[in-house]
C-alpha cells in the first residue's frame, strides 16, 4: 500500500508540471500558444504516448476575472465523456458478480412497462434500448428531477425504436445504467466511482468540487461572456446533479486525472484485460454513420485514417468541449478539454492530431463553414451571410424557402453564435421566435445574443418571456440573476 502511494505521489507531481517532450510536441503547443494569442483559445491538451505524458499543457484563463491560468491541474467538465466513467462503473460490478450484462431491466425495476421490461444492460450500454436520447420536455440539465421522478417519466415514454432494432445514441440509458449502480452497490454514483475506480489510482474526478481550497474550477465562457462553472449552476438550482445530467455528464476532471485514469486502463489497473476488452469492442453499429462507427460500452469504436483502431469519446454542454481518444494499436492518447465556446475542442483537436501525424494543418477546421444536418439550415446560414440581408423571413420567402421545423433554425443560430455572428444571429432569432413563439430556448439563446451586442435591457425581455412559457426555467431564471448583478 505504502509503495503504491508513493507511486501515485510521484505521478501526480510529473502531472503537475507542463510536459512539452519534443519536435512534434513542440510545434503543437507554439501552435496552440499562437491561438491563445490571437483567437482566445482556452483550455488544455494531454498527448500519452506509451504510457508517458509527452505533452501536458494548459492554455489560456481558468478564470479571468481573478487571473487564474489554465493548468495541467485545473479541473473542466467532460460532458458525455462520463458515459465512459458510468460503463466502466457497470463493469466493476459485472466483475463483482453484482450484474450480468444479459439482465433485463424488470430485474432491478419491477415496475418498468412491459414495453422496457426486457431492455438488457448489454443494450443501454450500446444505445441499442429505444431510449430517446432526452425525456420530452426536460427542463435542462439542472432541472430539480430526482430518481423516482426521472425513472416514472423514462418509463411513461413511449420507445423511438424497439430495443435492439438499431443504436441511435441516448442520454436517458445512460443515467438509468447509473440509477442501477446506485441500487445494486448502495452507495452514490459519484462515491461509488470514487470507492472502486478513482480511489484506487489516486485519481480526482467528480461533480463535488472544491474539495479543498487548492482545487481550481475552470469557468466556462460564451463567446467571452462568463457562463459560470457547473457548481454555480448546481447551486442556483438548489442541488446536483440531479437526473437529467447525473451519469450520462458533467463530471469534472484534469488533465492529471486522466493522465492516471488512461493509463490505469492501458495497465488494467481498475478493471480486468477482459472488461476492458468488452468495453472497447466494437458491439452495435452506430445508425447513420454508414457501418463507419460502432457503439463499445460507453464509447464510439472505429477507424482511424491510417486505418488503426480508434476508440472515442466526445461531450460539451455547449460551453465547455472535451474529447478523449485512445489509439491503442498506436499506443496515443488525446484529451482535450476548452472552457470557451467560440474556439472550442470540435475546431482545434482535429488540427492537433495532423499536427501529430502528418507535421502540417492540411485541412484547417477552424477556416471551414459549419456544415448542417440539414440542406435548409446551410441555406438559410447563407441567407444570413449575403450582404444586404436585414429581414429573414423576407429573405425566406424570395427564396420560396419554407421552415416547418424549429431545429434548423435552431441548428443555425448556435452556429452563428459560436461563431460570434451576433448580428446575424439576431436576426435568425427574431425570426425564430416569432415563427415558433413557444420554443423556450430559442427565446433564451436571444436572450443570449442581445448580451453579446450589449444590450441587457432586450435580453432581459427575453428570458422574462422564456419565463412565462415554462415557469421556473433554470437558464433563463439564471441569466435573470446575473443580469442584476
């Protein structure tokens, strides 16, 4: 125990220190340095390289308004990255005999509807159990919906798909995987985690921060404007995480943490060389990504552009970006994690990684146009972007372009506003919100923009109506607060 200990303090000293080892790593970080410099950039990069951290860096303000630096040791919220936390957690108890991956959910629930009855945990795992990836109507991640509340409307819902027919990717598997950890251990999602995988490898991540007066938070900024950290959020709502977010996102980890976690599964050091196996196989293909990527145990398995193996996790609450990818045939690990919105992990890792494999930005993701799902949002965008354009719906209708869903404009305007178009975005939302005046984050996200353009008074407006469509509303309720101070 003793020899263990030390090993453990003498990782998280190395961690401590920024690591840039050589040419390559180099040349990565006087890149990233140039982004600090010129667009903004925050946040942090650890490269792993057989086990040993050949670059571990922090870029740009953990906290501006007090100076505080971002630093190897600075913790940042990973999003749905905790989906792998919350698998790992379900094979621990497999390997305890706790649980076996074929049990239905009848086993832990009885009450669930026949219709879920026999939804297995090989299938939440997956994203193969039907779940809609949100409960309708959810309120947000920091809405007060405790265990029962949450399970009695996951029940109620209908299924978008009969389990096992496809996998399409769902938040709401993921939280009942760790309302199940919850039940079968006895213990909370965060302690249980913390008892049998973090505690182990001297490992800090979770939602409970600061745990001592050292712990840096990093705070989330929107288009340079402060978001907050996720502790100011849970706190003006009265608690958290509650269920919306409580194992399927959020937790909050270093680049230290994930230094010792990578490593601790590369080792087998928390789970066995078989889970760990089971975990980053690729078990169900991923709808729509044509056989290209397939869902392992709480994470995307596919291939990488030389062909190699490539397991993946990704998440963002739109503030705060991270991305974690193993390459295990390659023996690389890339985690990235940003606490600004405008010039995030989606834009800047993919130019890190040709960096690191090819020495050179060939296809630069920050100087290419957002793409959209949809051939009407790409239309639209470039509505917004001629010159002249004052008046969407009068530019719709000259293109005869007809909008019958609200999420391609909601597509476009959160592109333009991670793009800090706040002009244009105006625009989009004006529209918006009087096509659809009932969609609440569309009066939020205008709320949004007027802050930008400075103009609090028409933002306030905004959230107050968001108010009077879903009384009690967590974001708007929030913006309120920060607007009269």
């Amino acid at each position: 125990m003793y020899k263990t200990l030390l090993m453990v303090i003498a990782l998280l000293v190395c961690g401590l220190q920024e690591t840039v080892a050589n040419d390559t790593t180099q040349k990565i970080d006087a890149y990233l340095s140039r982004l600090e410099k010129e667009k903004n950039f925050s946040g942090g990069l650890l490269i792993i390289k057989d086990g040993k951290a050949i670059l571990s860096k922090g870029y740009g303000w953990a906290d501006k308004a007090r100076q505080i630096r971002f630093t190897p040791s600075t913790l940042a919220s990973m999003g749905s990255i905790t989906k792998a936390f919350t698998a790992a957690g379900m094979m621990k108890l497999v390997e305890l005999q706790k649980c076996a991956l074929h049990d239905p959910l009848n086993k832990y629930f009885p009450q669930a509807p026949a219709d879920k009855a026999g939804i297995t945990l090989h299938q939440l795992l997956t994203h193969s159990s039907g779940f809609h990836e949100f409960l309708q109507d959810d309120g947000g991640d920091y809405a007060k919906l405790d265990k029962a509340e949450f399970l009695k409307r996951a029940f109620a819902e209908p299924l978008a798909f009969k389990p096992g027919e496809k996998a399409v990717y769902t938040n709401v598997g993921m939280s009942i995987l760790a309302i199940i950890i919850e039940e079968v251990s006895g213990l909370d999602y965060e302690a249980f985690l913390r008892q049998f995988l973090f505690d182990p490898i001297g490992c800090k991540i979770g939602y409970h921060f600061p745990v001592s007066p050292a712990d840096t938070i990093a705070v989330g900024y929107q288009n340079g404007l402060p978001w907050g950290t996720l502790q100011d959020h849970f706190a003006r709502a009265g608690g958290g995480p509650y269920w919306n977010l409580k194992g399927n996102g959020g937790l909050e980890a270093s680049l230290n943490d994930i230094l010792l976690w990578a490593n601790a599964i590369s080792d087998q050091k928390v789970l066995t060389a078989a889970s760990i196996r089971t975990m980053f196989s690729p078990q169900v293909q991923e709808e729509g990504y044509g056989g290209q990527s397939y869902f392992g145990y709480g994470c995307n398995v596919s291939k990488s552009r030389r062909n190699t193996k490539m397991i993946d996790n990704g998440g963002s609450n739109g503030i705060y970006f991270a991305r974690l990818i193993r390459l295990p045939e390659e023996g690389l690990v890339f985690y990235m994690v940003t606490n600004e919105s405008s010039i995030n992990t989606n834009k800047v890792l993919p130019n890190i990684t040709q960096l690191y494999f090819q020495g050179k930005i060939v296809e630069d993701a920050l100087a290419q146009q957002s793409k959209f799902e949809s051939p009407i949002s790409k239309q639209i965008y470039d509505l917004l972007e001629k010159p002249g354009t004052t008046n969407l719906g009068d530019a719709l209708a000259k293109e005869n372009i007809v909008v019958d869903d609200d999420m391609i404009l909601l597509d476009v305007g959160q592109a333009l506003i991670n793009e800090n178009k706040p002009e244009k975005a105006l625009l989009l939302y004006q529209y918006y919100t009087k096509a659809f005046p009932k969609i609440v984050v569309a009066w939020n996200d205008m709320g949004d923009v007027y802050r930008m353009l400075q103009n609090n008074e028409a933002a306030k407006n905004c959230y107050q109506q968001a108010l009077l469509i879903r009384p009690g509303n967590p974001r708007a309720t929030e913006n309120l607060e920060k607007l009269k101070r």
